[in-house]
C-alpha cells in the first residue's frame, strides 16, 4: 500500500516537472513526501 502510494506521488511529481510546470516548492513537496513513504515502506517491511 505504501510503495503504491509513494509510486504514485513520484509519478504526479514527474509529471508536475515535465508537463505542467507547477511552481518549483509544491514540486519539491510531493517528491520529499514520496521518498518518506518509500522509505517506510523500506525499513518497515513486509508483516503479514
């Protein structure tokens, strides 16, 4: 669920970048919020 989550923040990000050229901190904002989701997605790991 995180790592979709992060997936999909990294790819509006991308797409903020390349084609809609949102202003620079909102940008920015939704890549840092995507690696933060990755990387407790990461340390977190699989518990089922």
């Amino acid at each position: 669920m995180l790592l979709t989550l992060a997936l999909i923040l990294f790819v509006l990000w991308a797409l903020g970048v390349f084609a809609f050229k949102i202003t620079a901190g909102v940008i920015h904002l939704v890549l840092v919020v995507a690696l933060i989701v990755g990387l407790v997605h990461l340390f977190r790991g699989r518990r089922a």
